[in-house]
C-alpha cells in the first residue's frame, strides 16, 4: 500500500511540474499530413527556427568518461527545426526534413530514463543532438522504427542542458500520415504506434491511452430535451454531450481535449481545411500567461504558450505563431529554404508576422 502512494505522489508531482506541449494530427481527405504542435515553457528558451542543408556534418558522441571516438556522419535530409538555444549548442525539438518527415519533442519528467552506452557500443547520440540526427538520417516513420533501435540515446549530468532536465518523448509523423511515439523509460527504447494522433506530457503514452477509456460516454451530440413529471425541460445550449470534458491544463486533461476534438472534428477535405481543424483544437488547449501557475521557492513562474508550429508535410510547409502574435502565423516555403544549400537562423520571435489588417474600407461608404 505505501508503496502504491508513493507511485500515486510521484505521478501527482511530475504533472504539476510538467510543462505543457500538445501535439496533433490529421490526414485531409487529399491525402495532405498536417501536424501541428502547442510549445508551452516558463522560461525563455531562446527559441531559433534553424535550417541545416544536406550533407550538414553531425558530431555524435558518448558520455565523456567513457572515452569513446565521436562519430561524423553527413545528413541525408535537409532539415529546418526550432531549437532552444538557451541551452548551449541548441536543442531541436521540434522540425521537418526534406522527405517528409516530421518530430515534435514534448516534456516527458518523471518517466524518462534514456539508455545506457557501455564501451562495448559503436552507435550514440546524446538526446540533445537526437532532433538533429533522427531528422537528418532518416526519411519516413518506417526509417525511424528501423534505426532506432541501431543506436543509444544517452545524457549525463556532462550535457549542458539549460534550466530544465532533457527529459522528452517524441511523436514523428511523415507524409504518408503514419505515425510513432518514441518514449525511452526504465533505459529502454519504447516505440507506439500513434493511434490517438495526439501527444501531450507525462505520464507515458500508453497510460494515456488507458485513460481516454474513462471518457467513452462523451459525445458531439447533446439531448435536446427531456420530460421531468409533467415539463418538457430544453437543453439551454449546444454541447451538452461534451459534459465532463476536462477544461484544465493538466497532460492527461489536454490529451483527452485533444483527442476528443481531432477524432470528432468534420474531416478535412483539402490541406487547407485540415490546417484550419489542426488550428482549432490547438486553441483549445493555448495557455495565456498567468493561467497555469507553479512555484519555484518563493517565486510565482507561469506556464503558457510560447508558440504554435503547424507543418504540412506534404508540400513542405511550416506555419508559425509565437504569443505576442497569436492570432497570425508566417508560412515559410522550405521547399526554398532546403534548395539555398547553406544553413541560417532566425529567432522565433523576430520573424515576420503580418501586421493586423485594417477592414475599415469595407463598410466605409
């Protein structure tokens, strides 16, 4: 018994510590992948949309003591990808390669053990170099099923990794809409196939989807009315099948949110419309600051909604919105961007997003 309290504090404690990434995605009936992703922080991770041609050549090392060689290797893919620069060398967490290919990286604290690299092993990264390395080595969801399991993902107290530990799991999606949550607990490589389409926070993916059991009885379509004695008593609203939908910002609340809105949605037909639909269930779970709150000693810190990616996979496109500009995003064509063949970067929140318009003409006489 106490041992099953001390699990149930321990998981009661890594969702208030955790921070709040959501992730989701569609197919549109043309066959177009849209994925799209919430970035919830309380810090200032110096987000950088960073873009990294083909051929760009990669370091990967062992933890230090070991004393074992770093392995180059030249990219396959051309790669852009938001990295948190706070931390030194950068992070990707979240991107899309030139075949395809996409990851988001969500907070995965009180879960995560990443492997152990022994000196008898040839092949490893650290997890602050994965993004990198998954989106420039591999071209599909079937590339990453096959080769991860080829190489040890590590970090150490030696990894420079910023104000948080790099715990995450990770959901990759490619342009056939196939799917796989990548998790590494207890040291070991876990990989789901992406049923729900949608990835949230601690605890792991498969807990997630036991718990999307205890809301089979939601529904889009409400009851109208109903006869209590001799009254017809009318439903004051549409919704009402929603009753019991959790509203709080919590990652088991925010997956069933999620989940609930992407499989119920009208199906998109095109690739616009399934950008719009990806759009609105990610407002559904937008924090504004000083709604989701922690302490930090004696200090008040707020989780909130740092910015918004949503990536076509199939035309190689990437929208972003950060906060101070929720309401609109710049598209960037990577087709573009992946044909200059030299790498850039850019702040997140110094890129061109468009001014409000103005409608006044429209009713001005």
């Amino acid at each position: 018994m106490l041992r099953i309290l001390a699990a149930g504090l321990a998981l009661a404690a890594s969702f208030s510590q955790a921070f709040a990434c959501t992730a989701v995605d569609i197919v549109a009936a043309d066959n177009t992948v849209i994925a799209g992703r919430t970035m919830e922080w309380a810090f200032d991770m110096k987000w950088t949309l960073q873009s990294f041609p083909k051929g760009t050549e990669l370091t990967l090392t062992a933890p230090p003591e070991l004393g074992l060689p770093a392995n180059k290797v030249a990219t396959q893919y051309a790669v852009v990808g938001i990295s948190a620069e706070v931390i030194p060398g950068g992070a990707i967490l979240e991107g899309q390669n030139s075949a395809g290919l996409g990851v988001s990286g969500n907070f995965l604290p009180g879960f995560t053990q990443y492997q152990t690299v022994t000196k008898d092993d040839t092949s490893y990264v650290s997890i602050l170099g994965f993004g990198q390395w998954v989106l420039g080595m591999n071209g599909s969801v079937a590339d990453v099923r096959a080769n991860l399991p080829k190489i040890k993902v590590w970090t150490d107290p030696s990894l420079p990794s910023g104000p948080t530990p790099p715990t995450i799991h990770m959901v990759f999606t490619d342009k056939t809409g196939d799917g796989v949550v990548v998790e590494y607990v207890g040291g070991e490589l876990k990989m789901y196939d992406n049923a729900a389409h949608v990835l949230t926070n601690a605890p792991t993916y498969d807990w997630h989807l036991l718990n999307v059991r205890n809301y089979l009885n939601l529904s889009t379509i409400g009851v109208n009315s109903r006869d209590i004695g001799s009254v017809n008593v009318t439903a004051l609203g549409q919704g009402g099948g929603m009753m019991g939908l959790p509203g709080d910002f919590t990652p088991p609340s925010r997956f069933v949110r999620a989940a609930f809105m992407r499989h119920n949605i009208t199906p998109p037909q095109t690739g616009a419309e399934a950008i719009q639909a990806i759009g609105h269930v990610l407002n559904t779970v937008d924090i504004p600051i000083g709604i989701a709150q922690s302490t930090d000693g004696k200090e008040v810190v707020s989780d909130y909604t740092q910015w918004v990616a949503i990536k076509d996979l199939t035309h190689n496109k990437l929208m972003i919105s950060d906060y101070a500009h929720r309401l609109t995003y710049v598209t960037i064509d990577l087709d573009t961007i992946f044909a200059q063949d030299k790498p850039a970067s850019k702040l997140v929140s110094d890129l061109p997003y468009p001014a409000a318009i103005d409608g006044t003409s429209a009713l001005k006489n």
